[in-house]
C-alpha cells in the first residue's frame, strides 16, 4: 500500500485559513457573475435602444428624400412635359441638400426609358433599359417605394433610391426616383455617436457601416450573420463581418424593411466581468496572504514543541534519556513530561528482558542442534549457529528463506505438509527425518522437531524447530548395509574363483608341485588386490596400485624392468578384483615365455581413461613387452588366457585384444568403470 503523502502543521493551518475564505471568495464570484449578466441585459437594452435610434434616423432621413420626391413629382413643369425646365428645378433642389454630388433625380417612364438624368447634361443621350421590379412595385401600388441597394447604370457603382410615382388623374404616367449614395446612410449612423468599440451595419445587403462602409458596402452577410434572432427585433450573439465576437442588436424599419444591426464587442460585454474577476483574485491574493502569514506564524508556534516531542520520541526509541519541555502548549508539555516517566520505565524493564534474551540466546547459540524459528509462511526468522553449520549457509542467508530450500526434492512433499496441518492446528509437533543439499553439494540427514508456538485465541504465529545433524548415523548405515551386502558378494565371488582356479590347476596328469605353485601365486595375486581393497574399507583401489603389487614380484635384481603410464585411476572393487587377476596372468605368461623371462627383457603398461559425456568412463590398458625373446602364437589356449578373457569380457563386460608379435606380446584391454573416483595426475614408474 503506498504510503500517504505528509504535510506540515503550517500546510494544514494554510490549508484552513483558505478554506475559510473560500466560501466567502465563492459568494464574491457569484455577485460578480449576477454583475456581469446584469450588465451583459443592460448592454442588450443600450444595443436595442442604439438599433431603435438608427432606423428612426434613417426612417427620418428617407421621409424627408420622399418628401422631396413626392414635391417634384408634382411639379408643373413635369406634369407639362417640360423635362428641360424640370431638370434644372432638380438640380437647385439637390444642390440645396448637403453634399449634392451624392444625390441624383431619375425620371422613367412605363417601359423603363430614362426621360430625365441630373447626373448627365440635359441634353445627353440617356441610357436605355425596361421597367426595373421597384418601378412595377411603384406603378402596381401607387405608393412610393424605397428600393434596396442596386448598382446605378449611370453612376456604375451601389446607389440606394426613393421611387415616387407621378400621377395624372390618378395614373401613374412617370416614375421619379431619388437617387442617393450609401455614404449618406454611413453618415448617418456616424451622427449617432455610439461607444467607438461599436458597430452600426443597415442591412439589407450592407447598405451602410458605421466603420469600414467603404470595404462591406454591398456585401453580402454569411448565413450565420444574425441568425438565431427570434422576431424582426431582437438579441444576437455570433461573430460580425470583422471577425469578431460580438452581442448584436437588430432592428426592422417598417419604412424600407432594412435592419439595423448594432454590435458590441463581447470584450466590451465582458469587461466589467474580468475587472470584477481581476478585484476579486486581487482581494483573495491579499486575504490568503494574511492567512498564510497567520497560518506560519501559529504554526512556528505550535511545530517547535511538536518537534521537541519528536526528537524526545526519538531519543526514547534509541534508549536514551528524554527531558520535559516548558513551551507554554500545555498538551505538548504534558506529553513530553509522560515521555520522560515512560523513559525510566521502559529502561527497567528492558534490562530484565534484554538479561533473559541473552540468556536464551546464550542457550541457542551454544547448542549442538539446529535451533530455528519460522513464520506461518515457512520462512526462517531466527536461526543458531549450529543451522548454519548443518547446510553451508551464512546466517544473513538463512533469514527469509524457506525452511524447505535445501530439502532434496523427494522428501519436500511430506515435511511441507506436516507444517501446513501444523499452522492448520491439526498438529501441535511432528519429527520427520530427512536429507539435505549443502552448498558444497553434498548431502547430509537431519532430524527435524517442529514445535508451533499458539497466541492466547490458539492461533498459529511461529513454529520452533530443532534440528539434529544425523548425517553420520545414516552412513554408517549405509555403509554397514553396503558392506554387509558387498562381503557376500565379494565371499561368493572370491569362493567361486577360488573354486575354479584351483578345478582348472589341479587337472589330472598336472605335477602337484607345479600345481601347488599356480594356485598359490593366483591366490597372492587375488589376495593382494584385497589388501588393497581392505585399506579404504572396499570403497575402490588405486589402479597403479594394483599393477605395482602383481609386477613387483619380478622386478630383477638390475633396476626396475617395468614402467608404469597413466592417470591415478580409482578402481571400483569389482574392475580392481578382476584386473589384479589379469595383470598377474600376464606378469606370469610374461616371466615364463615373454619379455620378463630374459635380462634384456622390458615391459611397459600405460592407460588412461576416456570420459565421454558422462561421469562414468572407459578404461584403456595397454600391455606391451619388448626386448625379450622372439615370440611366436601358442598352438592351444591355456587355461590363463580364458581366465583373461573371462574376467575381461564376462566379469567387466569389456574387451580384449592380444596380439602376439615377434618383438613381444601386446594386449589392449577396454573396460567400462561405473561411476569411476579419479584423480588427476600421471605418475610414471621406472
């Protein structure tokens, strides 16, 4: 589980002083919010009363061009069909209006010919063209008609115009209209003196902006732009042609049905908002602040007694005297004063149990077992000296393994589940022999007595186990047993050859003298192997050993005629009995016929033992006579070379090969050694 993050006094005190302030900051951000939508409505209310002032501009600004249409309508000269006349009439009314350039009387008859043109000398050609919607709307109505933006075909640019119908008897014989530039209408939006951050736009396409008319004027508006407005009056929020984030306002004229659209900029709604929101985190930086001031201080107040008490607390876990404390917190002084009367106490009664821990610690050190404790979960959590000794192991490597680490594999089952039912409760103690790995690898035997140790409820919390080192009990046992077992085999053995040596010597037509001497030179040769034998307790013998005692015998008064090459080979008792045998049979062939039977003669025996893959191995001796006399094929086999051959083949399960060359005989002998003891080294006799 990971462990909670710390904090100090002075955090959580901070941590307090901000929780009280924060209700009082959340009840400030609400005010301010009520604030900001109530200037938000009240923004709403200026835009929608800005829009209202606008279309009654322009509604007045239309009137007074339809009032000036509807005056040269009826004009004399016009009704007469004096159009010169007419045109200079016109003209000293447009120049009477401010900025005459941006105004332009039109005068059309039914089929849409332009009859009079102020914009053109009297007298000019004028253009031709059919009867445009707005003059149909004029002569189907009779009433005068402002006509949306549309690009003049003399002015070649968006012009705006009042249509008047001229009436004769009630007929509309002419169409008159009013000309006049959008500028007009910027100005007009201009003379209302909005907040500069505002923006006035006449839509129907953009006839006029009260900033940037030149680059919007005929433009069309996205779809988006004032979309979502309930009404013909009514609240938008979206982004205006510049770009920006706006609340708008939008107003229908009943005169023209253009709509004024006036936007304020969101930064402009939302002003008041922030510098609420900037005075609030202002006010709640001072007042955290003067709470974590307060906080600190408190807590420097309150943390240097608790520190005291934790270095007291310190100081009476490493066994060390502790002192009262005067810092004026009474609690903390309480505590400190209950510290130091704990000190003396604790340091009584950890003398009396640190006496009886060493006195039992004395008692586990100095025993002749094994004492361990283990947890509920196997696992080593005390362990002597003498645990140690019996595995290998350093304490520091016992502690935390389990108890069944060194148990050979096929005795862990039975001791692992006798403690399982141990912590189960359904044994109190068990004792159970069995053997163990050490580190060096070998193997030892102990006996283990597991003891559980109860709580007052009766549940399992450790186990004491005692453990007693029978490794030489159980090989004396074995080797009682392997003895036991290998002298009858070996009295069988020796029985049944001597049985036989002495059947196959003591043929009939054989001289008893001669006799005599063959069964007893073979007996020697079987008795000195078990002599051999006898010296390490029939466990194995020393193969150079073995060839020595047979070919001593014949070692002739000039210096030894022999030489001996090889490994030191240690021969299992069986290949030590059998070869003892072969080596005397040769020795003897080679005193009477062979190389040992003349001075000169020499005689060399060198082996050495193939491993393979596997621990046990194959022996290969080779006999080699030299410098004796000249040696030719025996006409019959012996009775020495089918002892050979029989201890060779049958009894070692190997193979010989004798070749009998003129320069001396050569036998080549191979056998098998189970599980062979060897050490290395070559030792050379002469």
């Amino acid at each position: 589980m990971p462990l909670k993050r710390q904090r100090s006094l002075r955090q959580y005190l901070m941590a307090f002083g901000a929780a009280l302030l924060a209700p009082v900051l959340v009840l400030a951000a609400v005010l301010v919010w009520q604030f900001a939508r109530a200037e938000q409505r009240q923004s709403e209310e200026r835009g929608r009363a800005a829009a209202e002032s606008i279309v009654a501009a322009v509604d007045r600004e239309l009137a007074g061009l339809q009032a000036a249409g509807q005056a040269l309508a009826s004009s004399a000269a016009l009704r007469a069909g004096d159009y010169e006349r007419f045109q200079r009439r016109s003209l000293e009314v447009i120049r009477a209006l401010p900025r005459p350039e941006n105004y332009a009387v039109v005068v059309r008859d039914l089929t849409g010919q332009q009859i009079v043109n102020t914009r053109l000398r009297w007298g000019t050609p004028l253009p031709k063209g059919a009867a445009a919607d707005a003059d149909q709307q004029v002569i189907s109505s009779k009433h005068p008609y402002v006509q949306d933006l549309f690009i003049g075909a003399t002015a070649a640019r968006p012009v705006l115009s009042v249509r008047i119908p001229v009436l004769v008897d009630e007929t509309v014989v002419l169409v008159l209209s009013v000309a006049f530039e959008p500028t007009h209408i910027a100005e007009v939006l201009r003379e209302q003196n909005l907040p500069p951050a505002w923006t006035a736009t006449i839509l129907d396409r953009v006839i006029a902006r009260s900033q940037n008319h030149e680059r919007y004027v005929g433009a069309v508006p996205p779809e988006r732009f004032g979309a979502g407005v309930v009404g013909e009056d009514g609240v938008w929020r979206g982004v205006n042609l510049d770009g920006a984030a706006v609340l708008g306002a939008v107003v229908q004229s009943k005169m023209s049905g253009w709509r004024a659209f006036v936007g304020v900029p969101m930064s402009v709604v939302r002003a008041p908002l922030w510098r609420s929101l900037v005075l609030i985190a202002g006010l709640a930086a001072v007042l955290l602040g003067i709470s974590f001031a307060l906080a600190f201080s408190f807590g420097e107040r309150i943390a240097k007694p608790i520190q005291q008490l934790a270095e007291n607390a310190r100081a009476l876990g490493q066994g060390l005297p502790t002192k009262a404390i005067a810092s004026g917190l009474r609690e903390a002084d309480e505590v400190a004063a209950a510290m130091a009367s704990a000190y003396v106490e604790l340091t009584e009664r950890e003398a009396a149990l640190r006496a009886s821990e060493e006195r039992r610690r004395a008692t586990a050190e100095n025993a002749a077992v094994g004492i361990v404790e283990i947890d509920r979960n196997g696992r080593f959590v005390q362990v002597n000296e003498a645990q140690c000794g019996l595995t290998g192991h350093t304490r520091e490597e016992l502690i935390g393994r389990h108890f069944a680490h060194a148990t050979r594999s096929d005795y862990r089952d039975q001791d692992i589940e006798l403690f399982e039912r141990q912590v189960g409760g359904d044994l109190d103690v068990y004792t159970v022999e069995k053997p163990h790995v050490r580190t060096d690898g070998s193997t030892g035997w102990a006996r283990v007595s597991s003891t559980a140790v109860r709580g007052p409820s009766g549940s399992f919390e450790y186990a004491v186990r005692v453990v007693e080192d029978i490794s030489e009990r159980k090989r004396s046992e074995e080797r009682r047993v392997l003895l036991v077992n290998e002298l009858n085999h070996r009295v069988k053995n020796t029985l049944a050859t001597v049985q036989s040596l002495a059947w196959q010597t003591l043929q009939p037509g054989r001289a008893p003298e001669v006799a005599r001497e063959q069964v007893q030179g073979r007996l020697l040769a079987l008795s000195r192997t078990h002599n051999l034998l006898n010296e390490t307790g029939w466990q194995s013998a020393r193969l150079i050993d073995v060839t020595r005692a047979e070919l001593e015998p014949y070692e002739g008064q000039g210096g030894r005629r022999f030489t001996l090459e090889g490994e030191d080979v240690a021969l299992p008792p069986r290949a030590a009995v059998a070869l003892g045998m072969v080596l005397h049979e040769l020795a003897t062939n080679a005193v009477k016929y062979g190389s040992l039977s003349s001075r000169d003669g020499r005689l060399t025996v060198r082996w050495r033992l193939d491993r393979g893959e596997t621990s046990t191995g194959l022996l290969r001796l080779e006999w080699l006579e030299s410098d004796g006399p000249k040696v030719a094929r025996p006409a019959q086999q012996g009775f020495g070379s089918r002892l050979i051959k029989r201890l060779v083949e049958d009894e070692l399960g190997g193979h010989l090969t004798v070749d009998f060359n003129p320069e001396g005989v050569r036998a080549v002998i191979a056998v098998p050694l189970g599980e062979p003891r060897t050490e290395d080294g070559l030792e050379r006799a002469a």
